[in-house]
C-alpha cells in the first residue's frame, strides 16, 4: 500500500487510528498491539500476498534467537552466543542476498567463467533492506546483551510498525518499543496529531506536486539519451537530484507525521543534506540511520579509526561499497557508493584545507560532485551512465527539448494562466518554459533557504496550532489529493 493512494489515506489511516486509540482507550492494550500489527501485516500485504511468510517467519525466527540469548549468559557461554549471533546474521543476510543479490551474482559468474547457468528472478519484497538491518541490529544487540526481555507483541510491532517498515528509517529496539509501552503515548493526543498532519501533508506534496514532476522529465531524459545535448543533460541531471531529494525526503516527513499521529516519534532519517558543504557533511544528513547502521555495526566492527590511517580509509571505502551494494545489485551502484567513499577520504586528507574554505566555495564542489554521482545512481548500467556523461562533456548547448518543458505544463497551472491572458492579451508561447524555470528554482529555494519539515514542526518542541499553518496544511492536502494521476511508488521501495 503506498502512503500517496486513497485507499491509504481515506481507510487504512482513520481506520488504524480508531481501533489503536479505541481499544487502548478501554484499557485493552494487547488489543490495540494486535491491531496495528494486523494492519501493518495488511499494509504490507497489499503490493504481495505471496511475500508476507517471509517477513512473518523472519520476525519469528529472530525473536526466537534473542529468547536463545537469554537461555545462555553472557561470559559463561560466549562461544554458544557467537555461534547464535553466526547463524541469525547468515540467516538474515541469507535471505536478502537470495531475494537481492542472487541473479546479479550468478550474471555475473556467467561473464567470468563463461558459463551459462539458468537465472531465476524474482519480485524484491518491499522494503527486504530495512527490515532485514533493523533485525540484524537486533540480534547483534541481543548478543551485547543489550536488548531487555521483550514480548512477542512488542518485537512484532517495532519490526512491522508500517510507516517506517517498506522505507526506513532503519530503527533500534530502544527507539521505538518503550515508546509503545508508556501509558500517556496509548491515549490520543492532540498536538501530536496535529504535528503529524502537518509533517504528512508537506511529504505527501513534496512526493506528488515536485518529486513526480521532475521524475517525469527525468524518465523521459534517460530514454532519450541520444536526444540530449549538454544544456538538456544539465537539466536533467539536476531534475533527477531533486525527484530523489523530495521523494526521498517526502516519504521521510510521512513516516514520522504517521508516527506522531500515534504518539511515537520516529528517528529523524534526512536533515536538508542539500546544504551540505563536504562529503562527510551530506552523509550525516542523507539517510542518517542507515549511515548509522553501517558506522555502528560495521565500520566500527573493522577498527574504525583507530588502526592508523592507511587502515581507516580502508574501512570507510569498504563501508561505502557495501552502502551502494545496499541500494542495489548493480555495478552502478556499486561505484556510487565507492565514488562517495572516495569523497570521504578526499574530506578526511583534506581536513585542515576545508576549515580555512568559505561555505560559499565548499557547498558548490559538493552539490555538484553529488550530482555528477546521481547520474550513476539512476542509470540502468554503466553504458547509460557512460552515455549520460558523454552527453554533459559535449559542451553543445542549446534549446531546452520540448519534451522536458511538457512535463511542466501542469493543468492547474495553464488553466489559470490561460484565463489571465486571455484577459490581458498576452502571450503564452513561453509560459511552459517560465514554468519549468519557476518549478527548478522554487525547489532549489526550499532545499536551500527554508526550514526542513522537522524544523518546522518542532518534532521534539510544543507546537502551536495556528490559522496560517493550517490554511497551508489543508491546502496542500488537497491540492495532492486532487493530483493523484496513478500508481507512483516511492523510489526507496526499490531498496
């Protein structure tokens, strides 16, 4: 089920909200445990029936190893708890590389060895990523002795809990199920619900009203390659790193207004990583828990830094291929997250340059690095990638193609616009174009000069409820509503 669909908004939220708050306003807990993991199993349900035995029998299992735990001391059994810890990792891992990386492994054993071994593909479970480094987190904690003794109830809702289950963030245990268990967050709360709708009313306009748009003349560009000069790919480029940036960031302020409508504030996972002036910067605003993730149960695991420094940059290349094989099982990927490795280290050997640098001269390096690496990220292989980038260092400008200015002849807009110059006798041959222009600098504006959906909200501040903001929330809602024009899946679902 998608946040950005009607089912979701006009049923599966008023509906979930009335029998969590409703069974818990009777004093039936469980109940209203059992009912939002029966929703979240029926949310999760909805892109695949046939996927939902493997999420279910992946909570079992993992609950079970952390119950093994407990059965066994830490001290007085640790080989018992690392042979435990060995097989709930090569579980997990195991069935994420059969679901993921399976027939991109066996392509490629095809192309070495010359071979040709049948490839079965299969359709990725949503969001088979999140769930499956939530639970390793978990099983890694269990073995720290980390984890108190929680029920069954509480571990299935911190894994299933839907607005953080197809798209992260990637959440701990401590983040999420005490928070459930505290009695003033089961009963409903009115300036946390309101906090919410404001947080889900901008995700869902930044996912319809922007990130859709600019997906449109992306999808187009990468099509039509060929057609493209350097003025063309420029703009491309640029409307793919803003598709990502609210789509991404869309789906971030829905997760967390879903969680604050029920009382539960869940991990801030995207902090304007547009502003930001170094590699190391962006990577602590852009997916903050999943870089979270890979420091803390991995690059640390390595040594960190505290091995020397020829060992250290070693661990965050490694940490960072492995973060681009996490988005998917492609090379392109792959050399994504080694290029954003690089950028790291270039950060690290040049530190003490950095610090004498204006954020004037920094941020534009950095934004464009950025961009050059997305073309990567969205190519279908290295030849498109290869064919994109070709087409930037042609240096032929000229017009922009019409087919990217279409995309921007919204009906709303042309209507309007169409009704005052009929009156004024104007012109509209360049209105599709003054459009286009208005939509890139509109976005760039708010991801550089306004305040991030948190910010605004106060998510861990009192919040006053005020005409103004409410005139904004529902004119948003609407105006997303009425602008649902089909199926558009967030692009993280991929992952």
């Amino acid at each position: 089920m998608l946040f950005n669909s009607y089912i979701f908004i006009f049923i599966f939220i008023p509906l979930t909200l009335m029998l969590y708050f409703g069974f818990n306003h009777f004093g039936k807990n469980i109940l209203a445990k059992i009912s939002l993991i029966g929703m979240s199993l029926w949310f999760y349900g909805y892109f695949n029936i046939k996927y939902l035995p493997i999420i279910v029998i992946s909570i079992i299992f993992n609950y079970s190893l952390q119950k093994v735990f407990f059965r066994f001391p830490k001290d007085n059994a640790n080989k018992i708890r690392k042979t435990i810890l060995i097989v709930g990792i090569v579980f997990n891992i195991g069935i994420l590389f059969y679901f993921k990386y399976f027939a991109f492994f066996m392509e490629n054993v095809n192309i070495v060895f010359r071979t040709d071994y049948m490839i079965e593909r299969f359709v990725l479970p949503f969001g088979i990523s999140f769930f499956t480094f939530q639970q390793v987190a978990y099983i890694i904690d269990s073995y720290r002795g980390e984890v108190p003794d929680y029920s069954f109830l509480d571990y299935a809702l911190f894994v299933l809990f839907f607005p953080h289950l197809i798209a992260g963030p990637i959440v701990l245990h401590n983040e999420i199920i005490p928070q459930f268990q505290k009695e003033e967050n089961q009963k409903f709360n009115f300036e946390n619900f309101y906090k919410g709708v404001v947080a889900f009313s901008i995700g869902l306009s930044k996912k319809v009203l922007l990130a859709d748009i600019f997906g449109n003349a992306v999808k187009w560009a990468f099509a039509n390659i060929e057609m493209l000069d350097t003025t063309n790919a420029l703009l491309s480029m640029l409307a793919y790193t803003l598709q990502i940036y609210f789509d991404f960031s869309g789906y971030c302020d829905m997760a967390i207004g879903l969680g604050l409508m029920m009382n539960i504030r869940i991990p801030i996972n995207f902090n304007s990583p547009y502003k930001a002036k170094t590699m190391q910067d962006f990577w602590r605003r852009w997916h903050i828990t999943l870089t979270r993730f890979f420091r803390t149960y991995v690059y640390f695991l390595l040594g960190g830094n505290k091995k020397g420094k020829g060992r250290t940059y070693f661990n965050v290349l490694f940490v960072f291929l492995l973060s681009g094989l996490w988005h998917g099982a492609n090379w392109t990927f792959i050399l994504w997250g080694a290029l954003h490795g690089v950028g790291i280290i270039v950060n690290r050997l040049c530190k003490k340059i950095e610090n004498k640098i204006p954020y004037i001269v920094l941020w534009p390096i950095t934004f464009l690095y950025v961009n050059l690496l997305w073309v990567l990220f969205r190519a279908d292989g290295i030849a498109q990638s290869g064919q994109f980038f070709l087409k930037l260092l042609e240096f032929k400008f000229g017009p922009v193609n019409q087919n990217i200015i279409k995309v921007f002849e919204l009906p709303e807009f042309m209507f309007a616009i169409e009704k005052i110059g009929n009156r004024f006798s104007m012109g509209m041959e360049f209105v599709p174009l003054f459009l286009m222009l208005a939509f890139f600098t509109m976005s760039m504006w708010m991801i550089l000069f306004r305040k991030n959906t948190s910010e605004i909200i106060g998510i861990n501040t009192s919040f006053s409820p005020s005409l103004w903001q409410s005139g904004k929330t529902i004119i948003l809602l609407v105006w997303s509503l009425i602008s649902f024009t089909g199926i558009s899946t967030f692009l993280y679902f991929n992952f």
